[in-house]
C-alpha cells in the first residue's frame, strides 16, 4: 500500500498488527517507518526505526532506513554512522542495489530515498 501511494492505509496495517501481537516481527517496525516517512512523518519515523535496530541490532533495512532518514534531515553523523553499520552487514551495497530495494510508484519518493542514501556518503 505505501508504495503505491496508500501510506495512511499502509501505516494502520503494522500499528494494528503490532497491537495484537506485542512479539512482533521487527519489519513491522519497517513497513510503519516507511508509512511514516512517505507522510512527511521523519521525526517518528527515525523514532520507530531506532526502535528497531535497538530490538535487532543486525536489521540492515533499518539500519539503511534511518541511514536515509539522518541523511534527508541533515544528521549527517549520524546517517553515516547507520550507513557504516548498513555497509558492515552487506558490505557489497551499492546505490544500484539500493535502487533494487526500494521501488516507488511515486518518482519523488523514489528521489527522496535516494537524496537521502547519497547524503549518507552511499555511492556506486
């Protein structure tokens, strides 16, 4: 649904889940940090996505997540630092994969994703 454009249908669907289940998965975290963002939402976007990563410190879509989100919102130290963690878990990653990854119905939010990876210091 967020990808295609839905992202308040596609922010209930984790929140709801996450209720009747308090041991989630952590992607569920994921998909409402992505609804978030496309709703202009970064402050608890990178709030939800920290959350994440403190839960599993290994989880390379949040790490490449708030990567992006630190990027956009000029923490730039801070979006290297997720970059780096990104790059440890998957040290092959380049902005080609990234483009794989994240596939957008929406050019701008597909930009967006890629601003945000390229001020994080991703290349390639």
């Amino acid at each position: 649904m967020i990808l295609a454009g839905e992202a308040a249908r596609g922010a209930q669907a984790p929140r709801e889940a996450m209720q009747h289940n308090p041991f989630h998965p952590t992607y569920y975290r994921g998909i409402l940090a992505n609804a978030l963002e496309e709703l202009g939402q970064n402050t608890e976007a990178i709030e939800v996505s920290t959350e994440a990563v403190r839960v599993e410190p290994d989880y390379f879509s949040g790490h490449l997540r708030l990567a992006r989100l630190c990027g956009l919102t000029g923490q730039i130290e801070k979006a290297r630092k997720h970059l780096a963690v990104t790059l440890r878990i998957n040290p092959k990653f380049t902005m080609a994969m990234a483009d794989a990854f994240y596939a957008s119905s929406k050019k701008k939010s597909t930009d967006r994703f890629r601003l945000g990876l390229t001020k994080a210091g991703l290349s390639g």
